[in-house]
C-alpha cells in the first residue's frame, strides 16, 4: 500500500535532503518548533541500506513524517506550542503514536508549531510565530489550528504525513483551508497517551495528508487496526446534508464549491438528501456553563496558569478560565446530556451513509487582522470550529477532502459518520476522493 499513497521514486536520504532544503527557505518559516535533521538523516540512510538489501521496516517505511508539538518524544519535554512548560521533565518514553511510527519505517522530521495547548482553530501562536497557508502565493494568510504546522509540512511538500490532534477540528480545520485530505476517526481507534491534554473527552490524534489512501496508510499504524482500502459505489448511497447551523454564515467561494460538488455526487447516483437537523443548533446550549474543552482543559493546565499564566497566550488563558470553578456536579450532567444528544442523533442519522457539509464556511482569512484584533479573531475561530467540533461533541468520525477547483481557495468537504462507522466512511471517502479527481482530469 505504500507504494501506492507515497512518492517513494527518490530515495529516503534525497526526499530528507529536499525536506531540509525547504525548511530552511522563507516559506517555512514558523512550520517546526524542533528539527530533527541529523536523525531523520542517519536514519534515512539506513531505509536505503535496508532496500539496498531488499528489506522494508515497515508499513511507512522511508515516509517522511512530522509531529505536533503536543505529542511526547523521549528524552524531550513537551511544549505543546507553548514556553511555559519549558523546564519541566523531559518525557521518560515515546507517546505509542510515535513508537508505532518508528516501528514502521517512518522519517520523522520534527515537531511542528500549533496554537498553543491546541486551543485554537485558527493557528496563529504568538511564541513561535503563525506558519503562513501556501495555498495563497500572493497574501499572508491563517493555515488553520490546532495543527497549523503539520498541514503546512505537508502543503509545502516537506512531510508525507503530518501528525496532528483533533479536539474540535484541529485536524480537519487546516486540513481545509491549507487544500489537503485530514481524517479524524472515532477517538477511541487511536490512543492518546503521551499526548498533552486538552480534553479527555474530545481529543482525537490523526493525520493530515495529500489523499485519502495516504491517511489509511498512516491511520493503520497509528490505530494497528487497518481500514478497507476499497472505494465503495456511489450508486444508491443516501448523503445527509443537514440544514441546521453548517450551512450558516457560508462565504460565496465555499458556497460554491459545496453546491457543485453536491451536484456531482447526486449525478454520479447517489442521493442528497437535505434535512433539518435541528439538535445540531442545541450544542451550544447542552454545553453550558463551560464546555468540555474548557473545563478539562482548565483541570488539566491550571497549575501552569497559576504559575505563568502570563507565560501563556492571552487568547488561550480567556477560554481556559471558563472552565473554572464548574462544579462535578455540572461537568457530570454536561457528560448526560451529550450521551442523550447522541442517541437522540444516531436515530437522526439512521439509514444515512453519511452526512456532508462545508469543513468550515470560510476560506483561510488573512493573518494580520486578527493578530492585534481579539473580536475578530474569537468571530473567525468560531466560525472555524463550529461544523467539525460537532463530530467530536457526536464521538463521531470525518474526512475534510478537498473540493475546490483550480484557481480557487481551497475548499473542504466534510465527510461524517456515527462512533464506529470508520471502514464504512473510508469507503465513502475514496469514492468522493475518485469522483472529484476523476472530474479534474
């Protein structure tokens, strides 16, 4: 399968040499937090030897790969795009992610930048820098957040695969704006241990890619539990477009895109099907007083805010401080009332294959504005957040595929399903994957 989603025609040694190359010129700036050249060179050299004579390592093997910042790496402390963790122990082993990535014969180049603690879907980070979006020559604009650097390694073309956490679309966000495949699975296919906390409830790790095949590849490893690869027919396939709060506030361009590519996949024989959806427009409401990413943020950061709160990125300390002072009694009913919302949408979405909507309604905003403009910037990080945070408030799964055409900001298409339906959804988002690329050519 490797073959088949990575260009491995270069060797591993020239595909490090190219990495490294482009991480040194402008366009890369504020992409890595840390840089692994001298290891991802020693062991690019042995990938080589290892095909010289005739061995693989593994599934990944020679693949280029980055890592969140958020994400244990032995002998290092983790920093999670932040400065005030600095000098706090070093992580004593690797996350299992990483090992597993080891084991599989992937390059792993660095850790790459982030909003800070992963508290933001813009991706602006005012330690490190804000990595700009490639996919406009010609403006400085935002790559999305959490995992800001991650898609933009990949968008850049310096990583295969950027590893990344998705909490509320920290995955799938820049995945969108930066025109690239993110796939977040059911939280529970892949384990979070080693990964800095954000919420325990919603936190989820995958991949950001250039296709859907690619993130199988690295979901497989990741997860240790393979996916079909096949792409399901199209034909007779029943789409759920929900009408409740995601199509709400769509700029033109994205409005665009969604209404033609909807029009493709009903002309390629499946049925779309709008429906109203309305318990999606009682999220915000069911997480009152605080939400779980800032209650169990704030439990899981509030000794670095009490002790370097000004150390911390304004923006992320005002969403962590709403979660003070919830009682358990609050955080527990918060718990009841989203299991009874995903039952109640479960039976919503019966009978569906999956539900498509817009990533995010808005193509990447410009940066500038929003680094001096915190009304601005709170606006566009809801805006962000708001349809792929969803699939994490269902225990649910999604792809973010692009779906915009040449010429245009990139545009994402959110593909979604219920806990559980994993191998079904990939299925669905090869066929989409097939259609539109077929459409392309």
């Amino acid at each position: 399968m490797t073959q088949a989603c990575f260009d491995t025609s270069s060797s591993a040694a020239q595909r490090v040499a190219h990495a490294l190359e482009v991480a040194a010129q402008p366009s890369a700036q504020h992409v890595f937090t840390q840089l692994y050249a001298d290891s991802a060179q020693a062991t690019a050299q042995q990938c080589d030897a290892q095909v010289t004579d005739g061995r693989h390592l593994g599934a990944l093997h020679g693949v280029c790969v980055t890592l969140k910042d958020n994400i244990d790496v032995a002998g290092e402390t983790t920093l999670a795009g932040g400065v005030v963790c600095a000098g706090e122990a070093p992580a004593l082993r690797d996350a299992p992610v990483v090992q597993r990535l080891r084991d599989a014969g992937a390059l792993l180049l660095g850790k790459t930048n982030m909003s800070e603690f992963a508290f933001s879907g813009v991706g602006i980070n005012p330690h490190h820098g804000t990595p700009v979006n490639p996919a406009d020559p010609s403006h400085a604009r935002v790559p999305g957040g959490s995992s800001s650097g991650a898609a933009v390694s990949v968008a850049l073309g310096m990583a295969d695969a950027g590893i990344g956490t998705d909490t509320g679309g920290s995955i799938r966000i820049p995945a969108a704006l930066c025109g690239l495949v993110g796939y977040k699975s059911t939280q529970v296919r892949i384990p979070c241990t080693g990964v800095m906390e954000l919420s325990r409830t919603l936190d989820t790790v995958g991949s950001i890619t250039r296709s859907v095949s690619a993130c199988l590849a690295v979901d497989s490893v990741l997860s240790q539990q393979p996916l079909p690869t096949d792409a399901t027919d199209l034909r007779g396939l029943r789409f759920a477009v929900p009408q409740t709060l995601m199509m709400d506030d769509v700029d033109a361009t994205v409005a665009q895109a969604f209404a033609r590519t909807l029009r493709r996949i009903s002309d390629a024989g499946a049925m779309v099907v709008e429906i109203p959806f309305k318990a999606l427009g009682d999220i915000a409401a069911l997480s009152m007083p605080g939400g779980f990413s800032p209650i169990e943020g704030y439990a899981a950061h509030h000794a670095r805010l009490e002790r370097g709160g000004h150390q911390i990125d304004p923006r992320v300390v005002a969403r962590m401080m709403l979660g003070k002072g919830i009682t358990a009694q609050d955080y527990l009913e918060l718990h009841n009332r989203r299991h009874a919302w995903i039952a109640a949408a479960q039976q919503t979405l019966h009978g569906f294959d999956a539900m498509l909507c817009p990533t995010v309604p808005i193509v990447a905003p410009l940066t500038q504005p929003l680094l001096t403009d915190d009304e601005a910037f709170f606006k566009v990080n809801r805006l962000l957040l708001r349809n792929p945070s969803t699939i994490n408030y269902m225990d649910g799964c999604a792809w973010s595929l692009p779906c915009h055409e040449a010429g245009e900001l990139p545009v994402g298409l959110m593909v979604s399903g219920l806990a559980g339906q994993d191998a079904q959804l990939a299925g669905v988002a090869l066929a989409l994957e097939n259609l539109m690329n077929g459409l392309h050519t």
